[in-house]
C-alpha cells in the first residue's frame, strides 16, 4: 500500500479520498488553489499546498504544478478524483514518468475509451451494442449528411473529446444539419480545443443507466450493477439512484455481460463507468466510458456494502478484486445539492453560506465540503454536497428523501434542494416511468 497520497481535487471527493486513506494509515496532501484556502480538505489532509490562483487552469489544471507538489512533499501517488485531470492521459503519463502511481488506468486505456469514437468502434469490435453512426470523425457537411440519410433523422452530433453537454447539438431535419455542424464544432474548439465530432442516431425517450466496472492488474474484471441517471438537465445529472427501476433480472445481466466485454477488450485496470442509452423497447446502447470514479458512486456503495475509493486504492497498489459474485440489496437514491437556483433556469449562486444544517438518521449520508461560514466559490462546479439515502424498497428511498431534504438548510446562497424535493412528490419519478427529457415538461412550481 502506499505511504503518501497527493489528492490533486478539491471540494467533497477530496474529502472522501483523505477519510479513507486515514483508515489505511496513509498520509495525505492536499493541493489547493488561492481560492480554497479556506476549505476543508486543506484543513484535514496531513499537508497542503497552494498551486495557484483561482481559475482552474492556473491551478487544478496545472500539471507541473500538481507534480512538483507531489516530488517535494515525497507523494508515491496521486488520486485525481473526478472532473480536471481524472481523464487526461497526458497526466496519468507523466506521472508514471515522474515515478508516482497514478491511481487509475493507464494513459492508454484513457486515450482509447476518452475518445468516443475510438471507444464507440473498440466496442463495436468487443460485441458490446452500439448505436448507429459515422465509423469516427466527421469533417465536413456532405459526410454528414450522407451519414444521416443512411441511419435517418433525428440524428446527434457529438465533440469526440466532449462531456457535460457541450459540443453536442440533435438535428432532426437536413435543413437544420448545417448550422449545427458549424455550431458544434466550435463550442468543441472552444470546450475541449479539439474541434473533431462523430455522428449517432438519436434514441427517441431513452433513460441512461451505467454499469460500474473494475479491473485489476491481475486480468480480473468485475461489475457493481446500474445506476440510473436518467433525471438531468442539459446532460449534466440531478439525481441517480440503484437500482433502475426499468433494469430487471435479465436485462441487468445482459448489461453486466456486455460491461465487462468491453473491460475485457482494453485489459481495463481501475474504477470505471460504461454508459448505455435504454430505448422504449429495451434494447441498449453503448454511449461512452468513464473512466475515473463518479460523482453518484455512493449510490452503488450503499446497495452493494463496497466501497469503492478503498478499492481504487486496494486495486492500484496491486490487490485482486473480490472474487464472490457482487450483490446488491435494497434501493439508494443521490440527490446533487448544486448552489444554483432553480427558479432562474439554475444560474449559479455562489456565495457565503451563512447557515448550514444536515439531515441525519439511519440511512442518510452526505458527502460534502461545506459549513457555515464557507463561501463558495465563481470558479469551479456548482456541486456543494451529495445527499444519498438507503432504504429497502424505492418507495421507502423516495420518502426517506423527501424527509432529509426538508430537514437540510443551506441559508445564503440558492440550491436545488427546492427542485429536488418537488421531483420528489412528482407522479411520473414516484411511479419509475420517465427518461432523460424528464425535465422538459416538469412544472417546477416556487415554495412559498
């Protein structure tokens, strides 16, 4: 195991990283950024460091930084946790350089399933269901067109290095694919600094369930069952829970099987996500990989008794994976309490939090990183804490919710709780029957 971990994130997963490199005896060192001096996961690693001003890219995103960091604290690994540099295969390269584990997989591995369409076509070649589109890169209108008269409209337009929504555009007419092309590609310039898009069908109403895998050194592979992501706004998601209450018995094992053939077919080493659109009729879709740890990972925590940063750690330092079958029991749902208002179309609200008070009681957890007194900061995700619950039966889930957010108080800046207590009482979420237009037609009514 190692003796040093560096943590090169902030906020809650920073957090959750330090809690249980504790319970291995392992120190830690935060970096953190001029913004969040202040913030918790500096206050409780065993060493910091400040690597910059406020913005991301001058701090969080700062590769030499982040390294020298490591080298003159004595680091022998680092977790990127999720989002900045979790995905960045330069990063996990220069690390293995530098002589410090990267806790996750190789930079190869996250070059093969980070470029979409190389990971749509290293799918398709491994068996796994993909939806129908261009075989890589699209550059100019006259492919694109041919394309979608092949597969037919409505048809999506996707950045190959995009995520969160960006560089995406859905064209349901030829005469609107122009525009959209042009449009996609530059927010993909400007997101990602990589213009490149590919082209899928677009799966009328599907929900979005993903499959947690892991990987080990040893060639063993391993799934943890779905989660459901289906409630999200502009791609970004609200509220996660497990199990889908679309996945039965049969569907949930055809998934598992096709999760770990796509595993097998990059010998895949770590914690990952394979990401699979469900239509009306069932059938599923390999969408992409992630491949770090997720935000809604807590949700398959609870189901299934693993937890899932020991084992990233377990599996870096080059432990098995458990080899019992996983099982999962009862229903969890993840409610991201983002510091945005819902009543201005989500609009940022950072700010001071002036008071701040948990739910609490058998079955309810929060991960966070705020308190009163903490101000949250312009720069970086909106994200300010995770409410999750257990339960035995989705009903049981949805109202142990409900309960926990009328008991949280965040005073100072705006959050979603509001909205997410409303989907709470929402008919079509209570009964399971929704998809990922959820929020379209969902009448979001302002508390007195």
């Amino acid at each position: 195991m190692f003796n040093k971990v560096l943590i090169a994130n902030r906020g809650e997963i920073a957090l959750r990283i330090i809690r249980v490199c504790k319970q291995f005896g392992i120190k830690t060192v935060a970096v953190y950024s001029q913004a969040d001096r202040d913030a918790l996961h500096v206050r409780f690693a065993d060493e910091a460091v400040c690597i910059g001003p406020p913005p991301g890219k001058e701090s969080y995103l700062k590769i030499p930084r982040i390294i020298a960091a490591a080298e003159i604290t004595n680091a022998d690994a680092i977790h990127p946790g999720y989002g900045f540099l979790a995905e960045n295969a330069r990063f996990a390269e220069i690390c293995t350089t530098s002589g410090i584990k990267f806790i996750g997989p190789t930079p190869e591995m996250i070059n093969t399933m980070g470029d979409k369409a190389l990971a749509k076509e290293t799918m398709k070649k491994a068996g796994v269901p993909v939806v129908p589109g261009s075989d890589g890169v699209v550059k100019d209108l006259a492919r694109a067109i041919e394309i979608a008269k092949t597969i037919g409209f409505p048809i999506i337009l996707k950045a190959v290095a995009g995520g969160g929504g960006r560089g995406m555009r859905i064209v349901r007419e030829e005469s609107d694919l122009e525009n959209a092309l042009q449009t996609a590609q530059h927010e993909a310039e400007q997101g990602f600094n990589n213009p490149d898009l590919y082209i899928e069908k677009y799966i009328e109403q599907p929900r979005h369930i993903e499959i947690q895998v892991f990987g080990d050194q040893h060639g063993n592979f391993v799934h943890f069952g779905e989660r459901d992501c289906s409630i999200q706004r502009r791609h970004q998601k609200l509220i996660e829970e497990a199990p889908s209450p679309v996945v039965d018995d049969e569907l949930r094992q055809k998934m598992g099987e096709a999760a770990i053939k796509g595993c097998q077919s990059v010998q895949y080493d770590g914690a990952g996500t394979i990401e699979f659109l469900v239509d009306t009729d069932r059938h599923f879709y390999f969408m992409e990989m992630n491949t770090r740890i997720q935000v809604e990972h807590p949700v398959t925590e609870e189901v299934t008794g693993h937890d899932l940063i020991k084992l990233q750690l377990r599996v870096a330092a080059g432990e098995k994976l458990p080899r019992r079958k996983i099982k999962a029991e009862g229903h969890a749902i993840e409610c991201r309490i983002n510091s945005e208002d819902p009543y201005t179309n989500f609009r940022p609200s950072p700010g001071k939090i002036t008071d701040f008070h948990m739910p609490g009681g058998f079955g309810v957890r929060v991960d966070t990183h705020a308190y009163a007194g903490y101000v949250v900061p312009p720069y970086y995700d909106s994200l300010i804490a995770k409410l999750v619950v257990f339960a035995q039966t989705r009903d049981g889930a949805i109202n142990k919710m409900a309960s926990a957010l009328e008991e949280f108080t965040v005073e100072g800046i705006k959050t979603t709780i509001p909205f997410h207590r409303q989907v709470m009482k929402d008919p079509r979420f209570r009964s399971g029957k929704f998809d990922t237009g959820f929020l379209d037609s969902f009448q979001f009514i302002p508390e007195d």
